[in-house]
C-alpha cells in the first residue's frame, strides 16, 4: 500500500531542570492513503506531542531527540518532516498537512470574522487568487461541511456560532488547501454526542472525497471504532498495541487495551460493579525502564518487572508489546 | 411522611441577559424551564442531556447553589427553595455536591486533613480525636493510608483528588448528594474506579443521588431512574432500563443512536439531529425539540406538550414513537 | 495540562520554595541583593557614615570625591556619601510606610469590592477611579499642600496616592479566585462567608497582592524623591535623594558628583525593587514557567 506518511523510531524529550526526560519512546507508524490511523491513549502518553512533531509546533523545551518522519507531498516528493527548514515547513503547514484542534472556540480568532480568516487561509498558500475566485472556495468549502446559510455564517464572529458549526468551519479551513494529510487531535471532544456523530461521518466521507488521509488523536475508544481503519494504542510514551480495527476490538492482546475494552463494555452489562485497571496513569516522564504498565497488570510477573517488552508481532498485522505474547517468552 | 426524600415541583431557573448601556435586564436565559422530578430514598436518579440542556443548573438550583426563580424543592418534607440561606447552610450537612472537576474543586492550599475537618468543623462540635476517628474512617473508605493526610491536592492524581473530592463531601454523613459529571474529567482507565467507589459509598451510606451526566454509558450503569433533558426541560422520564431498551422520545432515540458502539463492524441504525440546539434565550415556540424533530407537525410548534405518563413513563411529545 | 496544575499547586502550597527559586533567578538574585545592600546601609547609617549628616564644613564646599569625602561634599560641605546613607533610610521609611497604608486600606477596599458585588462594589471603584484619575505625583502634591510639608505627611499623600492599585489588585484577584470551583464547593459544604474569605479566598489572593507590594515600593519611593526634589517633600536638613538633587541643580555643572551620586542610589533603588518585582511575579505565575 502506498503511504502518506511513515514514523520512524520518533523520540521526543523535554527538559526538566538540566535533566532530559524522555516522553516519547521509538514510535513508529505509518498513514496509508486515505485511510485513517486512530492514535488512543491516555492523559501524558504522548499522542499529542507526536502530532505537533510532526509539524514542528513542540512548545519549549520539548524537542525530538531523534527518528524520522517522511511525508509524501502531493509533488510526490518524498521529505523528513522533522528536519525540513522552517521556511519549507511553513508551505506544508496548512497545505499538505492541515491539523483540527480540541476546542474550536479558542483555534479561530475571536476578533476575525470567519470570512477573514478563511481569506487569509486561501492567501497565504494562493496569494494571486481573486476575491471573488476566494468567496466560491470559501462558501463550497462552508458547504462541503454542511453549514446552513453558508453566506450568513461568512459573515459572523467565532462566538457568534455554536462549537458544532466552529468545529465543521475548522475543518472546512483545514480541507480548504486540499491536504494530504489531516491531523485531528481529539476534535470532539468538546461537542455533544449528536454532533459528534455529524462531525465524525463528515471527516470519514470527506477521507474519500478528498482524497485526504487522518490521524485521529483521542482517548475515545469509541471514536476509533467509527473513523480508523488501523490503530496503535499509547500507553506511557510508547506503542503498546497496533492493528488493524477490527483485529484491535474483537482480539485484543495488550492487558492494557483489554482492560479498557472490558471496563467499557462492563459499562453497558448489568453487573453493579465495573471492571477496573487498578493504579494511577504514569505521569508523563516518570517511567520505569522495564515494562510500563506492570504496575498496573493482573498478569504481572518475574520478567514484566526487570525486562522491556518488545513491539512485537503477535498475529499477522497485529503488534503487541507484552511478554504474554512474543514468541521470546517459550524461547 | 412521603415515600419520597425529594420532590422537585415545577422548577425554574432563569438567568438575566444584561445589555445597553445601564446594563438592564433585556431578556432571560431560561436555564430550566420547569422541570419536576421525584426521588426515592437510596435510589440514584439521572439527568442525562447535552451540553446547555440545563442538567447541571437544576442540579445547582436543587441544592440551592444557584437559587431558582420559581417552583419547590421539597427536601425531607420542607420546601429548600423557600428556606433563608442561612437555613440552607445548615441543611447542608445532609445535603451535598460533588464537582465535575477535582483538579479545580480542591483548594490548592489546604492538605488533606484540613479539606476533609472543614466541613466536620463547620457542621459539628467535635473533639478533636473524634474527627481524627471521622477523617481516617473516611479515608479508609477512599482507599487513602493516614500517611497522606498532610499531603496536598497537587501530589495526587486526578483519581486521587476526585476521591478526596467525594470524600469531602460525604463526610458530614448527608443523605442526599448531587453529583455533577463526576468522572468526565477523569482518564479513561480511572473512571471505572471512581463509579465503583461511588456506587459502593453509595450503598454503604444509604444515600440517594442526583447524578447528572452527559456519558449515556455511564448514566445507564449507574441510575436506576433516568430524565432526559433538553433545552431545559425533561423529554422523557423512567426507569433507566426501559428507556434505553425503548426510547419513546424522537429525542431520547436520537441521543442513544448517537454514542459510538465499540464494534467497528456493527454500525449503529442512526437517527441523525438536523441542526443544532436552539438559543435558551429565545426558545422555539410549542415543543422545544420540534425544530430538529423529524415527526414535528403543527400541533408540536403551536403547543408544548406536558410531561404525562405514557408506556409507563412521563414523557413529553405529541407523537411518542410506537411500538 | 495534568503536569502544568500540578506546578501549579506545587507553587501555591510550598512558599518555603518561593525563595530558592527567586534566588535560582539571576534577575531575582540581582535584585535581592541590591535591596539588601540598601537595607544594610540604612540600618548601620550611624556606623557606615563617616561624618555627621548635617554639619557644615565652609572650609570644604564643593570638594570633588577623594579618600576623605569619597562621594565629595555639597555647597555646605557636608559629605555627601553620609547624606546618602541617612537618605537611604528616609526612602525606605517613607517608602515602607507609604506602601503599608495604601496596601492595608487597598486591601480592604479590594476584598470587599471582589466580595461583595453591586453597590458596594461599584462606590469603591467608582472612589478608587476618582483618585486614579489624578497623575499621581500632582495628586500627592496637593495633598501635602494641604496638610502642610513633613515627613508623616508625605507618607500619607504617598500612601492615599498608592490606594487605587491596591484595591483593583486585590479586587481582581478576589473575584478571579470567587469564580473557582472550590470556593463554589466551600460555599456547597456549607461554610459561612466569614470562613470563605478568610481560609479559602485571602490566602490565594495573596500572591499578585505580594508582587504590586514590591513594585509600588519603588514607585512611592520615587515620588518621595520626586516631591522632596520639588520641595515639597523631605525638608532640609533631613538627607532626602529627592532634596540633594535639587539642591544639586545650581551647581550641576561645577560638581557634578552631587546630581550622580543621588541619582545613582536612586536607580539602584527603583531598579532592584522592580526587577525583584518582576522575578516574584515570574515565580508566582507558572503560565510563564512553562
């Protein structure tokens, strides 16, 4: 299959004191075209920090440390992302890779009218564009989204709409410059059920119609299951599962992603008492060098305390990072 | 004495829009436009509903957080929202809230001994060993060790701080609690603990609850009466049990269709919402939902339909779906 | 955002680390140490200074600096390097003194603007904004025109000019910290008022509170020398900075080292208790820190 995008080994580290924490550990991933790679995990486990590698955008004083990321431009030049110079970097951003935040009532511009800043998305990739050449992008992109009274809403102030109708304009914006690549970080979150429905079956329709790839950040399971067709699973700052969705949901492998499964679904039974992982989610950086959910694991023992599992290849397709599943532990 | 612990009667809340120049009132947000639900004793009731749907200001306003514009609250036989505050401050010890967020509901100072004496000490006049013997029962139910007591919010985990958090307020021993999205600021992996403790507290203590939640999963694991909400009013009100199997709400139906189902293969039967939620300032005339409802005919845009029972619950709508 | 509340906290509950982080702060450390050089010298003026401030020497006017009078003398003869070190003690009483009335009564108004909203609170401002409203230098001259020129007196004008930064201060914090969620959970467990203000509010509005405290410090030592330059200050023949210099001004040009040294100490001053101000506020705002 052919691939957009393929990580390789990425480490991302911060800067604590003088010392150098580590909170991103060999990830390695592949987007293939139009297809979506859903990234689940927890608070601290890295999925965040991957997306804003990926476009240069890590805040101070995190900084990758190592690995590469080669992007396929729509040129079909094939470039590392995390050593491309700034300036080349800026007709990326926006371009060919788009990225949708969390809340979209602080990613648009409250003193901006969504024209404006529409405008200035289209000028900055096509400066030579005409004004009226601009409005037509603009209003099919508005109506792309399926936002009612497409020359109304151009019109209006960011506060002056609900977070569902910003949310589908911040799309809309990121799918404007056609990218190849589309970066969701958690982009539901903030929304109700019901329009996270909308939005969802919009980003999958919108995969095809555009021929765009995503990444789906988030740390609903159930997001995954609507919109991925592969998916890893983040847990303390490295993979600890990988496969394919269907593979994912009905076989997991991973204690970890068996544990949330079952707490989910004990959720929908009748039993009065839920399935819980027992322990705390490992603040960010402060790992153990064996394996990092042990702690946290039922079927903890001898070498999950004193050896690091390795990411391997459990049934075909399908990667796991667990003892109980590498052929190393007959050997 | 009523078989009831609470009966909410017609409840209102309305919030003043201010605007112009002297900053006068030009219109109200109607936050909960009269809602009215009952409770039993040691039962867990829900009010599940998206953002903006009022669930949260009715549990506010129950509990006298927020005071209501209109209607009653009859808590133990006397009616809350008439009560001085002073009155309500005293009532307090029976009746308390737990916050959605415990990362900012604990005060960043106060360690946890002086979060869990404060309301001891406000509430009653204890010996000091007494509290000592209130505070380490509590924590020991929390699943805390007497060793963290001198320790600060900051050094726990957010499941840490939320289970100080309920422990703060159940330790005054209430009867009634409203627990406000409890665990949806809480990582995936955590939530389940923190509804296990709930739960188990909940039936230790004998209490009974008003647990609002926007998390249908989490609502049906935890309630055994559920109201759906919308636009500050109730749609549909029951057992939990019935209105998941059989949502009799064109709204309810909706809301259900639209969790995600952790099967990739199986999707869902959809009943997709046109549109968005309405402006609580300037709510649709007749039936709130009628502007995204798809059975909506002139009947339901002329007139509000009354909360009445129906399928063996009360349910608001001119066309409840049938069989 | 988990690891950023949690420095957060980590800030608010352990004051014994304001300190070392202020002194881990190169800027912080400058400042402490300016301040507390300017301390010292004031508090051991009687042993530093190597002559008697006030007394006139005709035989040695307008000496420059020399191993004798090491800032020279002024147009009296009298050695300005002790005129500086009694001066320092001036700055900081009128200083500490200003800033303490117009923080304590700053304080009050703030918090019962913050606390008690509407009426209350829109008198308060509606005073505070009246006040503010005058340049504060023309402000604190009419009002040691009206009460007559001493040291106490310019201390209030000092003071009552430093009121209204106090009050919006506090009051800004007191409702930033009235919004948070557990003094909604302190009012839900049933505390009184009292209560609130005391243990949950005063304490986390205190931070900001402590940062304007050292700024204004500087401020109102500046209008003490700014007031006492224009006479109407610190009267001769108390050791002012603000009165050397404008004693200085006649002969500006014959001996220099009266207008530098003054305006030295001045700078060094104003200069520490901002930077410290700055390095107080850098550590007790952690949005800055990450």
């Amino acid at each position: 299959m052919e691939h957009v995008l393929e990580i390789t080994d990425l480490k991302i580290s911060t800067l604590r004191g003088k010392e150098t924490v580590p909170l991103l550990d060999k990830v390695s991933l592949k987007v293939g075209r139009q297809q979506c790679l859903g990234i689940v995990g927890e608070s601290g486990c890295g999925k965040s920090i991957t997306a804003s590698a990926l476009l240069q955008l890590l805040p101070y004083p995190l900084s990758v440390t190592g690995g590469s990321a080669f992007f396929t431009a729509s040129s079909q030049a094939r470039m590392d992302l995390l050593t491309l110079p700034p300036k080349l970097m800026r007709g990326i951003r926006g371009r060919e890779i788009a990225m949708i935040f969390q809340e979209p009532m602080t990613s648009l511009d409250p003193i901006f009218t969504i024209q404006q800043q529409m405008f200035e998305a289209l000028h900055f990739h096509y400066p030579h564009m005409t004004h009226a050449d601009r409005m037509d992008k603009s209003l099919s992109m508005l109506r792309k989204v399926n936002i009612p009274r497409p020359e109304q809403t151009l019109a209006s102030y960011p506060h002056q709409l609900s977070g569902g109708q910003l949310q589908r304009i911040m799309i809309a914006i990121a799918l404007m410059n056609n990218p190849r690549l589309l970066i969701a970080d958690e982009p539901t979150t903030a929304l109700d059920v019901t329009i996270q429905m909308q939005i969802l079956e919009l980003m999958n329709e919108l995969k095809e119609t555009n021929d765009a790839s995503v990444i789906m950040i988030t740390h609903d399971l159930g997001v995954i299951a609507e919109t991925s067709q592969h998916v890893a699973v983040f847990y303390a700052g490295h993979i600890v599962e990988e496969a394919p969705v269907n593979e994912l949901f009905h076989h997991p492998q991973h204690p970890y992603t068996k544990g949330l499964l079952q707490s989910i679904s004990s959720l929908t039974g009748d039993s009065r008492q839920l399935y819980a992982i027992p322990g705390i989610v490992p603040p960010g950086g402060s790992w153990a060098a064996h394996c990092r959910f042990a702690a946290r694991c039922s079927h903890a023992s001898g070498r999950c305390l004193t050896d690091m599992p390795a990411l391997t290849e459990a049934a075909p397709g399908h990667f796991c990072r667990c003892f109980l599943h590498s052929q190393e532990v007959e050997a | 004495m009523s078989e009831y612990l609470l009966d909410v009667r017609n409840l209102k809340t309305y919030f003043p829009i201010k605007g112009g120049l002297m900053r006068r009132t030009i219109g109200h947000v109607h936050a909960v436009e009269d809602v009215s639900f009952k409770l039993k004793p040691r039962q867990v009731f829900a009010l599940v509903g998206e953002s903006g749907c009022g669930k949260s200001t009715t549990g506010k306003s129950i509990l006298r957080l927020i005071d209501p514009t209109a209607g009653q609250v009859i808590f133990d036989g006397q009616d809350i929202a008439a009560l001085p505050q002073e009155e309500v401050r005293l009532l307090r010890r029976d009746m308390q809230f737990i916050f959605q967020n415990p990362y900012s509901s604990l005060n960043p100072r106060m360690n946890v001994w002086q979060l869990l004496s404060e309301p001891l000490k406000t509430h009653f006049n204890l010996p000091e060993w007494e509290m000592h013997k209130r505070v380490e029962a509590m924590l020991d139910k929390i699943g805390f060790t007497p060793d963290q007591l001198h320790r600060y919010p900051h050094q726990f985990s957010g499941g840490q701080k939320q289970r100080i958090s309920i422990a703060r307020a159940l330790i005054t021993g209430p009867r009634f609690v409203v627990a406000d999205e409890p665990v949806s600021a809480l990582d995936v992996s955590i939530q389940a603990q923190i509804l296990n403790l709930l739960v188990q507290l909940q039936q230790d203590m004998a209490l009974s609850m008003v647990f609002i939640s926007h998390d249908l999963n989490v609502v049906r694991f935890i309630s055994s009466e559920v109201a759906v909400m919308y636009l500050g009013s109730i749609m549909e009100t029951g057992p939990t049990q019935d209105i998941y199997a059989q949502p009799r709400h064109p709204y309810s139906r909706a809301l259900l269709s639209a969790v995600p189902s952790l099967d990739p293969q199986r999707k869902k039967v959809r009943h997709a919402l046109q549109g968005e939620v309405p402006n609580p300032a300037n709510p649709p005339t007749g039936c709130p939902f009628h502007p995204r409802c798809a059975y909506a005919t002139d009947l339901c845009r002329r007139q509000r339909p009354a909360l009445t029972e129906q399928f063996g619950r009360m349910l608001a709508c001119h066309h409840p779906l049938e069989d | 955002m988990t690891s950023k509340e949690h420095i957060i906290g980590r800030r608010l509950s352990r004051g014994d680390g304001l300190l070392k982080q202020l002194w881990q702060d190169p800027l912080g450390r400058a400042g402490f140490l300016g301040i507390a050089l300017i301390i010292l010298l004031a508090v051991f003026a009687p042993l530093i200074a190597r002559y008697d401030v006030a007394q006139i020497n005709a035989r040695s006017r307008l000496a420059a600096p020399s191993i004798t009078y090491w800032f020279g003398t002024d147009n009296f003869g009298r050695d300005i390097f002790s005129r500086i070190i009694y001066g320092a003690r001036v700055s900081l009483i009128v200083g500490l003194v200003s800033v303490g009335i117009a923080a304590g009564i700053g304080y009050l108004f703030g918090l019962a603007a913050g606390y008690f909203e509407g009426r209350v609170e829109s008198a308060i401002m509606m005073l505070m904004d009246i006040i503010f409203a005058f340049p504060s230098i023309l402000l604190a001259l009419l009002i040691v025109a009206v009460l007559g020129t001493s040291v106490v007196n310019t201390m209030i004008a000092i003071g009552i000019v430093n009121i209204p930064v106090f009050a919006r201060t506090v009051r800004a914090s007191v409702k930033a910290v009235k919004g948070t969620d557990y003094i909604a959970n302190a009012r839900s467990v049933g505390l009184k008022n009292g209560a609130i203000l005391l243990r949950h509010i005063t304490p986390n509005a205190l931070a900001p509170f402590t940062v304007q405290a050292t700024l204004a410090l500087s401020g109102a030592i500046l209008t003490e020398a700014t007031m006492s330059f224009l006479g109407l200050g610190i009267q001769p023949p108390s050791p002012s900075w603000g009165s050397m210099l404008s004693e200085a001004r006649t002969y500006m040009e014959i001996a220099p080292w009266m207008v530098v040294f003054p305006a030295l100490f001045i700078i060094l001053t104003i200069l520490s208790f901002n930077i410290l101000g700055d390095a107080l506020r850098d550590a007790l705002d952690p949005k800055l820190k990450l």
